[in-house]
C-alpha cells in the first residue's frame, strides 16, 4: 500500500504573491512576479483537473499538451493572468509556438545558471532590456521547498556575459558556469535512488552540487543577486520572470519514493510583446527600499547605478519617460566607470551607460558613440543600452554602427535602430538592407528582430504608414533564406557545445524531432526572427498591412503548408489567425486556418489560444 503524502492540488502555506497594483515595480527591479491563483478569475478545480490528466497522462507515458490537458487553454485565458501579462507585456501577447509550452517535472539532477536562449529562439539577438520577452511557469499542485520549484536569481536581468567570440559561450544560453557542464556534474544524481549523497546532506543543501550553485551567483558580487526558490505555492501559483533572469532546473530534496505518486509538474511558456504599453497616469516613482517582501533580499543595498537602470523600465513599462537632467560633473566618472572590463563590473557598466542616457543627448553621446565602437563586447553592449536610453537622438549613432565592418557592431546597430531609432523610411531601409544583404546570419537575424520593434512602435506612434514597407522587406527576407540541420544534428555534439561555421555564423538552436514525416529537425535564426516580427505586426490588423496584405496571407498559407520547420509553421499560423480574427479580418481565412490545422500532425493549441483572445482583450 502507497503511503505516500499527498501533494497534489491543495490548501498551502503563502509565500508574498504580487498584487496588481505593484506588478510593474517588481519586475521593472526584480525581473520576477508570483500571480496568486486566488487572483486569477478560475475555478480552484480547474488545477486539480490539470494535474490529474497530466499525472494520468505522464503515468502512461504519453506526450503531455493541450490536445490531452485541454483545460490548459482555460488557464491561459484566466482573466486575472491576462491582466497581468497585459501589464508587463502588453495588449495581445503572444505565445511562441512549439519551443516549451509542455509540462516540465523536477527529479533527481541540476541545470546550472543560465539564461534562456537569445530570441524567441538561439538568434544571439542582444537582449531586450524592456519587457519585450517574458516566461510564464504555471505549477497546477501544491509545491513546497523541497520539490524542486524552479530556483532563480531575482535582480540579475539586466547584466550578462560576452559570447560573440567566447566559442564556450556561443550557442544560445548564457550560462553562468560553463565548466559545470564539462565537468559532468550536470547529470549525476544529486537526490533519488542513484544518488552518492547523505540524504541529511541533500536536505541541508550541503552537497558539493549546492555548494557550487550558490558560490556561483555569490561570487559574481552583483549587488542584490541572490539564489531563490519561489516556494511554498499554492496549487495553481503562476511564476512570471524576465527572459533574461539568471534561473535553472532543480532538483527534488523529499523522499524519492514518492516522485511518482507525486510529480512536481510546471508548464512553461515563453511569451512576447506585440504592442507598446499603454500610457497609464502618473504615479510617483518607487523607492526599493528595505527587505524586499518575496526574496527577503535588503534592498537597501542596490547600488545607484542599479535604480537608475529601475527607474528607467519602470517609466517605460508605464508609457512613459524620465525628463533628462544635464549635469556635467558626472560625465568623466561614468565614462571611465563604463569602461569596466571584469565579468564583476557589468553592474558598473550597465549601470553607468544608462545614467549617462538620463543625462540627455548633448553630455551621452560622445561618450556611449566612443564605447559603441570598444574593443570589448561587454562595453559595446552597455553603451548600446545607454543609447537606447537617450532615445531618438541616438539614432545617427546606431546608423553609423549599421554600416561598420565590423558585424558585432552591425548587430548593436540594428539592435539599437529597432529599440529607439526614428520612425522614417531612411531607418526602415537601413533595416532592411542589413536584413537583404548582409554576409552575417548573425547580423540578418537581429535586423529581422528590429524590424518589428520598430512596426511595433511606428503604430503606436500613428506613423503606422511605415508598416507596411516593414513587412515587405520581412516577406523578401522569408523568399530566400533558408533553413538549415540543427546545429547539435549538424556537428553531432550538443546544443551547449556547437560552434559556428561558415554557413551560420550564429547558433540556430536544436533540431527538434518530434517524431512526425511532416517536420525535420531544421532551424533557421533568420526565418524564424522575421516570422517573430510579422506576428508582432498582425496583431494590428488586416489594415496596419495595407498593399501587401495579399501577399502577406499567400506567404503565410505558403509557410503552414510545406516549411519543414515546425516553429516557422507556427508562427505562420498565428499570424493568419490573427489577421481572420482581428476586427476586419475575413472569416473564410479563418475556415482556412482551420484547414490548415486539421493537416498538421501537431497543433500550436496554446499560442492559438492568444490568437483567439486578442479579439476580446
């Protein structure tokens, strides 16, 4: 007789859920937020319902999804949940379709610190500091400490590591402790039956494995990085971090003997911005002081350069802008303070780049214009989101870096072009030529990204008549690149160890076999960014296209019909789902889109969903 414990869905201790009111000072400081699921507009039953299909489902040894766990579409579109991500993503999100939208279970073994691939997939893009891509984890069962919650590192958003000619930091993760995966540490067994340590050792989190997780994060001496495990929650608790937090799998500490009685589940979703946030009124700027209530982290001790970079995605997330304030004296101390090369001074980096934004464009630029073009990628980075910060006045500055030599120059250009350049043709073509007829997949997979960053926020700017000469050079782009082997298949090594070539100067991710004729394990960095910017400009509707709608929708059919690769499928899909079902869409488009499903062995049910919701948001 199984005597094990019960944890499935049930009442359980709280930890400090986020209210409404203070989503967007958390995660403009924190990066991470807990939704209550007493907040989220369901039924309590709705998580029981879900854990026991998903346990059933798992006992099986069945794929677990939305097409045998459909009650995971009623989660998504709680009203609570959709408020919140409306705050911290915006109007009509979306989902990106068939990467982690499954079910996760914790067991026996470590991921160590990363951070998830670059955009929505291994494109290497610079990393959005504003709130364009945001990861939604969803536990449908009580979780306490012990059962392995996904561990993060809240407040360590906005700081990362070179990579561009790091070959160990290449492919698309950022990882914190790279040798932990050349060591073999990764998969031995820290709890479980296998496992060589003392279970009090597991419990007290004294094995050599939590030793080396926590030195880890402590000895980057990033002010206020601390390891932390979201825990205890209640059943139906929602986890919503920045894509750019430090985090990792973890692994259970209660008696292994009851895992399969009691799975830990957690679904994952990735999701992304599609319009620009909402001006909302005027509240006075947070102060981030004292313990913070979720972490227990003391505030007190982010540094000046950390508020600034706080201050400035507050004011952001809430449509608006921190008023310059020139003052002269700073300009030499954060200019050699910029400069800092060591992995430890990224705060100082960072952090100076965007003081030195809030100075206004006359004192900023000759000195981030200088740091664009340092030998360093660290520094170019941190002067690229100074750049950002001093906004359209930057613009010549990233038109020059477009045109460089040099391709990480190139990169932070279209970065920089699609984050705050002006809204003219002159920068659209500048996109598009980069996009067209650059020699780096690197250099094309960040000017596929810019490009709907930048349709994204010529709508919201009324200069909407960009949008489609944006989406022209997007469909030209989709007419000849092409997809490629997955670079594990292609080099037979993992994904954590591939190297560029000279096909594909970038990582293009793991090529997935999902076990169905109709897909191969391809990928493409190119195709996959620009079909992630033509969702962003569907989800304005059928006239934010104009003239080229007609083609917009052949490219798309076109797409769901015959590419070999599943993620380009679905973003195709989405995109025409949009279009049928956004106000002045063509209902036989939909019957269409229909069609298109009923062909596929898999179904993007989840990032459909999202298409579905934009009509009622």
């Amino acid at each position: 007789m199984n005597t094990a414990p019960d944890t499935s869905p049930g009442t359980a201790p709280d930890i400090t859920y986020t209210q409404p009111e203070k989503l967007i000072e958390d995660y403009a400081s924190r990066g991470l937020v807990v939704l209550s699921p007493d907040d989220l507009g369901v039924p309590a039953g709705l998580h029981q319902t879900i854990f026991d299909k998903e346990r059933a489902a798992f006992r099986a040894g069945e794929r677990v999804g939305p097409a045998n766990v459909p009650e995971i579409m009623d989660l998504l579109a709680a009203p609570g949940l959709v408020a919140a991500c409306n705050t911290l993503v915006g109007e009509h999100w979306a989902i990106v379709p068939f990467t982690h939208n499954t079910p996760f279970l914790s067991g026996a073994v470590d991921q160590h610190w990363h951070k998830d691939d670059n955009g929505p997939f291994n494109g290497r893009k610079q990393r959005h500091h504003h709130a364009v891509q945001v990861e939604m984890l969803y536990y449908p069962q009580h979780v306490l400490p012990d059962m392995g919650p996904t561990a993060t590192v809240p407040y360590s958003q906005y700081c990362t590591f070179n990579h561009e000619e790091n070959h160990d930091s290449f492919a698309g993760a950022d990882h914190l402790d790279f040798a932990y995966h050349i060591s073999g540490m990764e998969g031995k067994p820290i709890s479980g039956p296998k496992s060589g340590y003392a279970m009090e050792d597991i419990v007290a989190r004294r094995t050599p494995h939590d030793e080396r997780m926590r030195n880890a994060v402590l000895d980057l001496e990033w002010p206020v990085n601390r390891p932390f495990e979201p825990a205890p929650l209640k059943a139906g608790s929602v986890v919503l971090y920045s894509h750019n937090l430090l985090h990792r799998g973890n692994h259970r500490r209660d008696d292994w003997e009851t895992w399969k009685h009691n799975p830990r589940f957690m679904w994952r979703f990735w999701l992304f911005r599609t319009h620009e946030p909402a001006r909302a009124t005027a509240v006075a700027m947070p102060e981030w002081r004292g313990a913070d209530e979720l972490t227990g982290v003391d505030r007190d001790e982010a540094t000046e350069d950390l508020r600034a970079v706080w201050r400035y995605q507050d004011r952001w997330l809430r449509g608006s802008r921190i008023a310059p304030e020139p003052d002269s004296r700073q300009v030499a101390e954060l200019g050699s303070q910029l400069l800092a090369t060591e992995d430890s001074g990224e705060p100082l980096r960072v952090g100076a780049a965007y003081r030195l934004g809030a100075l206004g464009a006359d004192l900023a630029l000759p000195v981030l214009r200088e740091a664009l073009w340092h030998e360093r990628e660290n520094v170019r980075r941190a002067a690229t989101y100074g750049l950002v910060t001093v906004g359209e006045a930057a613009t010549d500055v990233f038109l020059a870096a477009a045109e460089d030599r040099l391709r990480w120059v190139r990169k932070a250009g279209a970065f920089g072009l699609g984050e705050t350049g002006r809204l003219t043709d002159e920068v659209r073509a500048a996109l598009g030529a980069r996009l067209r007829d650059d020699s780096s997949v690197y250099v094309r997979s960040v000017a596929a990204s810019a490009l709907g960053c930048l349709g994204r926020r010529a709508v919201a700017a009324d200069v909407g008549q960009l949008v489609p000469a944006i989406t022209a050079d997007l469909l030209d782009s989709l007419d000849v690149e092409e997809n490629r082997l997955g670079m594990d298949r292609a080099q037979r090594r993992s994904i954590k160890f591939v190297r560029p070539t000279d096909a594909c100067d970038v990582c293009e991710g793991i090529g997935i076999d999902y076990g169905k004729d109709r897909f191969d394990p391809v990928r493409s960095a190119v195709r996959e960014n620009a079909l992630w910017s033509l969702v962003m400009l569907c989800s304005h509707g059928v006239d934010a296209l104009g003239d080229t709608l007609p083609r917009a929708i052949a490219s798309f059919g076109d797409i769901a019909r015959s590419d070999r690769n599943i993620f380009n499928v679905g973003f195709a899909l989405d995109c025409l789902r949009r279009l049928a079902l956004l106000p002045g869409g063509d209902p036989a488009l939909a019957a269409e889109v229909d069609a298109l499903l009923a062909n596929l062995p898999l179904q993007p049910w989840d990032t459909l969903g999202r298409s579905a919701e934009v009509t009622v948001a």
